[in-house]
C-alpha cells in the first residue's frame, strides 16, 4: 500500500459505501435465515425469531448510551491522578492534558526501551 | 527437570550474554522446555519437607500440564516479540516471571505455590517499572502493595489451613465455615482481579513497555485462573462474581481512550467468562474455562503486541491521537483484526470454540439471567475490543501519522500468535483433546454459528449507526474514575487532610502557649518595669503612714480579743 497522501481504498466515500451495501445486505440475510433455519434452543425467548440479533443490536446501543452517561460523572482532565502522584511535573513519556498531536512521535518516547 | 528450571538457568545466561547468543538461548528456552514437559506428562516428582509438611515442587494432572503448555507458548512468543529490546532487565525479569508462572501451576502443595505466588509479584513488577517514568513507577507500586497483599491473605491461609488438615497438599479447598477458605478464595481473587480488586490491572498493565505488557498479560491472571480451577470449582458464588466481571469493564472499555488500557478492562472481561466456567463446575464448564484462558492467552497477546507495536513506531497510544494508520501498516493492521475477531468469537476463530462451552453450560444449568449477562458481554466485547481497537487505531479519522511497520520480530511473533488464533478455531479438536475432562462437544453446528453471526454483525450495525448518526462518544484524553479512585485520591487526600488538620492544631497550641508565655512575662515586666509598682522608690512618710496603720490594726484587735 502506500505511503504517501494518495487517496487509499477506504478515503473513498464511494468504497466506504459499497463496503457498507454489502453488510446491511448480510445482516437482512442472517434475520431471514431465522425463519428458514430450523434452531434447536434450550429456551423460550431464546427461540424467538430475531433474538439475537435485536439483542445484540440493542445490547450494543444501551451500551454506549449508559457508557456516555457514566462520562459525566467518571470523566476526570488527564493529569487528574499526576497533579497529586507526581507533583505537577510531567515526566519524559507522559503525556499530560492537551499537549497531544503537538509532538513529534519520535521524541524520546518509545516506552523505556532504549535503555540498555 | 521441574518446568520452570530451564527458565530460572536462562534467566542467568541472559544477564552476562549479550547480542545474538542471548537471543538464541531466550528462544531456545520455551522450546526445550516444552519437549521437558512433554516427556514428563502427568506424574509427580521432586518430593521435600519443611517442618514436618510433606511438600511436592511438581505434580502434573491435565488441568496443570494444559495451562504449563499453555505458558510455554505464550512465553515464547513474547520472547520473540522482544527479540529487539537492548535492556538486560527486562529480558531478565520476563524469563523469571515465566518460570515463576510455571512454577506455580506446578506446585503440588501451597507452600510451594506461595514461593512462586509471591515470585510472580516480585519479577512481574520490574516489568511495569521497566517503562522509566514517574507514572510507571507509582503504578508499579501500587501493583506490588496489592499482590504482596494478595501473597501475605494466601499465606495466612495456608497456616490455618496446615493447622486444620496437617498437610499442605493443593487440591479442592471450596468455601466453608473456616477463615482459611476464604482467605485462599480472596488471595487467589486478588491476583484473578476480581471486582474492587481490578484496578492494579488495568492500571499497571498499560503503564508498562509494548513488550512487558505482553508478558504481564499472559501469565498473573492465568495462574490466579488455574488456582481457582484447582482449589474452588463449582463454588457458585464465582459465578456472580464472573457475571459481574464480564459486564462492568465493557462500559470503561467504550470511554476509555488510552487503548492498551481498553484491552486491560477487556482482559477482566474475559477473565469473567473463564470464572463463571469455574463457578458452574460441571465438566463442560471447566472444560470451558481452561480453554478460554488457553485461548485468551493467544489472542489477547495478539491485541496487546498489535498495540504495542503502535505505540513502538508511533510513540502514542491513545486513540484520540491515532488513525489511519492502516496505510503504512497493513500487516500489523490485518494481525489485529484476527485478533480482535478471535476475541469477538468469530466462527473460524479461537475465541468461538472456548467461549461457547461456558454459555452453553450456562444455559444448561439453569443460569438464565447469567447466560443473558454473558450474550450481553459477548456483543460488547466485539464493540470495545472487536471494533474499536482496530477503528480506532487504524481507520477511524487519518491522524497524519506516517509510521513504517515494526521490526520483523514483531511481526513474526503477531503472526504466530495470529496462525494459533485460526488454528485452534478451524481445528478445535486439538485444544479439546488437552482438556482434563473427557467430553463431546462440538462448537460448529448451524445454531451456534448463525445466532454468533446475528448476534455479532447486529452489534457491527449498532456501531455504524451510533457513528453515522454521531451518537458514539468521541475518544476524549481523560482518566475515568474507578475504584482506585478510593487509594489514589480519596485515602491520599483524607490522610492529607488530617495530617494538614493536626499540624494545624499542633500550630494552633504552640501559638497559643507562646502568647499565654509572652503575656505572663509582659506582666511580671510591668511590675518591674520604671515606674512599675515594685520598682518605684517610695517616701519615708508614706512607709511611716504605713507602720502606723498597721499598729493600729494591731490596737483594735488587742481591744476586740
């Protein structure tokens, strides 16, 4: 693949949503297949047609609304712990609040493994 | 020769040798290790006595030789994977730690055990703090305070537990009236990194190397599994433990932004599928358990070595930072998403042929809302490990991060752990055949598959359309808080706090004494000062007024008398 900035496979919208077509096509697929396929169940609502995948598709969607809620309350600025554990100074290969995206990757931090 | 031997020699070598012997002598260990352990089998060896206890430094059933298979895969991969670290601490430590991992599902008796226990703690820590920073080094210890903690609950067990049976043979223990049960049972959940106990995983694991954390992955949590397997099987309290293991890290797992710290909440996860398979105890269930750690081993290993190569040729972590870095790593790419379809229980994959063993043992022995707990974690685990590891980091939004793809050892080591990965998913015979109990089971039948299949690519759908409607949280670079929030901010703050209110006190009383001293002499000084009562020279008149007076009090009374 490349290196450079050309446009690659999935920069493409159109690609993205081919890719997309053929997924809601497989996912109509395997909901039919509920009521064609005969599936030995050892319970009651397990053996509805499409539990599975409402389950899984609901699961999913009250995963992530209760895990954003948990944000308001569990989400802390990033040197919450090291203001108190390190005394406010960050050190090399700790990356303290919005200093992200400003350095260069190859500075100094490859996780302690220059040492010898 | 006992397992973990080989290991402890290498161990020596790798401190004097240097370059390619050192090397050869690392790869060659696992490997020689596992034609030892082939050629023992099962049988015992190695019998010693302390103090009137019979002790055994090797004893191997099926369960034990599976999980010392087990570790000497994982440990050789690993090795592989830091085939190019120059730091003679951490090659030393990593072979130390795998031999103490060896060491311990070796034990015969609990004393042996608690020396391995507490040997696993000691080498496993140099690996966090291998990483050289302040916040390696406060998590690392923390990590040590609660597995010494863990090591210090297993050995006040044993005590109790040598004073009730007078011997210190390991075998089924299970929960009772006795303190020594529970000391053991909460030992062994420490290390296991049962609820409130969790936080030194995923808060350690993530603070250490690309390469430590590989390591730590593979062998803590697995021996605390095999402890469990070996000593609590069957104890229904695991299975609500499990349950509530394999729900509440999926939510941190979506939130939270630093991704090696994602895989950690996914490794407890995890851990809550092979500890409900524990706690149901029948042999279906146990043969689910040990096979989803022999599994989760590989592919969790496979997503750990994903991300740290990432964090190897980027320098970063955090999935606010990255993306798009498919471009300029397709391998490590693909490796990564056999890794995240295997602990996603793809059919195919590794993750389908173990996990479905403990949801079908769970639906059978009437665990109901505990099966439904399980299919809950199941779909989770493919939205935070399946496809937010692999979106985030390689697709997701372009970064601009340009980085080459890791160094070839690297990459081998991803590409065996990827082979296993499929392997053991297209031929799960093989894994079965280890197993210690005897069973017929087959994962590939059309119900499995297609509810796996509609249970997975609904979760897919629920990520496209939370992204396409923009209702997925954007990784944000924040800590969430957990319960180490209670030993890093709260316990610090208060002990602060009350120290901060003594010395103030203290303050208070010392000022208060030097004011009460102070006026005490200003007073006495007024008196003596010029012009002070006692310093002023008198008249002789007034001393004479003075005498009369006095002579006349004596004159009424002499009258009154």
């Amino acid at each position: 693949m490349s290196t450079g900035d050309k446009q690659d496979f999935f920069d493409k919208p159109e690609n993205i949503q081919r890719i997309l077509r053929t997924f809601y096509a497989i996912c109509a697929l395997l909901v039919l297949a509920d009521f064609v396929v005969h599936r030995h169940t050892e319970h009651g609502w397990e053996g509805l047609p499409g539990f599975y995948p409402l389950y899984g598709f609901a699961g999913c969607v009250i995963l992530v609304i209760i895990a954003k809620w948990m944000r308001k309350f569990l989400m802390r600025p990033e040197d919450y712990y090291d203001r108190l554990e390190l005394g406010g100074d960050a050190p090399s290969g700790v990356n303290v609040s919005t200093g992200a995206g400003s350095r260069s990757p190859e500075e100094g931090m490859r996780g302690g493994q220059e040492h010898v | 020769m006992a397992p973990f031997i080989p290991f402890f020699v290498a161990a020596l070598l790798a401190m004097v040798l240097r370059g390619w012997p050192r090397a050869l002598v690392m790869i060659a260990v696992p490997l020689l290790g596992l034609a030892n352990l082939w050629m023992l089998g099962a049988g015992s060896f190695g019998a010693y006595s302390v103090l009137e206890f019979d002790l055994l430094l090797f004893r191997a059933d099926k369960l034990s030789l599976l999980f010392g298979y087990l570790f000497h895969v994982a440990a050789l991969i690993a090795i592989i994977y830091a085939l190019h670290v120059r730091d003679t601490l951490q090659q030393v430590v990593s072979l130390l730690y795998a031999g103490s991992a060896l060491g311990a599902v070796f034990a015969g008796d609990l004393l042996t055990l608690f020396i391995f226990w507490e040997l696993l703690a000691v080498t496993s820590v140099f690996l966090v703090w291998a990483r050289r920073n302040g916040r390696a080094y406060m998590a690392g210890l923390r990590y040590f305070t609660l597995h010494i903690l863990s090591g210090l609950l297993l050995l006040g067990g044993i005590i109790f537990y040598g004073q009730a049976h007078s011997t210190l043979s390991f075998g089924q223990i299970g929960l009772g009236d006795n303190a020594y049960s529970w000391m053991i049972f909460l030992a062994f959940g420490i290390k296991c990194a049962f609820p409130f106990f969790h936080n030194w995983l995923t808060d350690a694991y993530p603070e250490s190397t690309p390469t430590g954390t590989v390591f730590l992955s593979a062998f803590t949590t697995k021996a605390a599994v095999y402890a469990l397997a070996r000593a609590y099987p069957g104890t229904e309290l695991l299975v609500y433990i499990g349950a509530t293991m394999a729900c509440f890290p999926i939510f941190y797992a979506v939130i939270e932004n630093d991704l090696r710290r994602v895989l950690a909440y996914s490794l407890i996860n995890q851990l809550g599928f092979m500890v409900v398979g524990i706690g149901i105890g029948t042999s279906l269930a146990i043969n689910g358990a040990v096979a989803h750690a022999f599994n989760d081993v590989i592919f969790k290993g496979l997503l750990f070595m994903s991300m740290g190569a990432v964090l190897h040729v980027t320098g970063r972590i955090n999935g606010s930072e990255l993306g798009g870095l498919y471009k300029t790593m397709p391998k490590t790419t693909i490796l990564c998403i056999v890794g995240a379809a295997s602990i996603s229980a793809f059919p195919l994959f590794s993750g389908f042929v173990s996990k479905s063993m403990v949801m079908s043992a769970a639906i059978k022995n009437g665990y109901d809302w505990v099966w439904l707990i399980l299919l809950f974690a199941s779909a989770g685990v493919f939205h935070h490990a399946g496809i937010k590891i692999p979106y985030f980091a390689f697709f997701a939004h372009d970064s601009g991060i340009r980085a080459q793809e890791p160094p070839a050892n690297m990459l081998v080591a991803m590409t065996i752990a990827a082979a296993l990965c499929l392997a053991i998913g297209i031929y799960p015979q093989a894994l079965y055949s280890l197993l210690p109990h005897e069973m017929a089971y087959t994962p590939y039948d059309v119900t499995h598959v297609l509810t796996q299949l509609q249970l997975l690519f609904f979760s897919a759908l629920a990520f496209v359309w939370l992204n396409l409607r923009r209702l997925y949280p954007p990784e944000l670079p924040s800590v969430n808080l957990d319960v180490e929030w209670l030993y890093r901010r709260l316990f610090p703050q208060a002990v602060r706090g009350f120290v901060t209110a003594v010395f103030r006190l203290d303050g208070r009383a010392r000022r208060a004494a030097i004011a009460g001293v102070g006026s005490l002499m200003d007073s006495v000084a007024s008196h003596h000062k010029p012009d002070g009562v006692l310093a002023r020279s008198w008249l002789t008149g007034s001393m004479v007024a003075g005498v009369i007076l006095l002579l006349g009090v004596y004159l009424l009374l002499g009258f009154a008398l």
